[in-house]
C-alpha cells in the first residue's frame, strides 16, 4: 500500500475478509511495519507483488 495512504483497522479487516472470500482459505494479513523483525526476512523472501497502481 502506499506509505501515505492512511489504512484503518476496519478497512484492513474488509480487505482480510474480500481476500478470504476470493481465495476460499483464511488469511493473514498485516502491514510491513507490523511484522516482527525476525518475521520480515522471510516475507521479504516469499512475497509476490499481485497488483501495483500505474505513477
């Protein structure tokens, strides 16, 4: 997401909640900045970037 955009709880549970509709299995999700140190090394391995907006 954009660092500028200002994410609330209640809009990044609807987004959990789209994505485990779409995807028909549960979801984690959380913003880069939540994650636990030793976390962020192996998101930085598995992530796969899905969409990004046109500048």
């Amino acid at each position: 997401m954009n660092k500028s955009a200002h994410v609330g709880l209640f809009k990044l549970s609807g987004m959990m909640l789209d994505i485990e509709d779409k995807l028909n299995r549960k979801v984690d999700l959380v913003t880069y900045s939540g994650l636990m140190d030793f976390a962020r090394k192996s998101v930085d391995t598995d992530k796969i970037l899905i969409y990004e907006r046109a500048k």
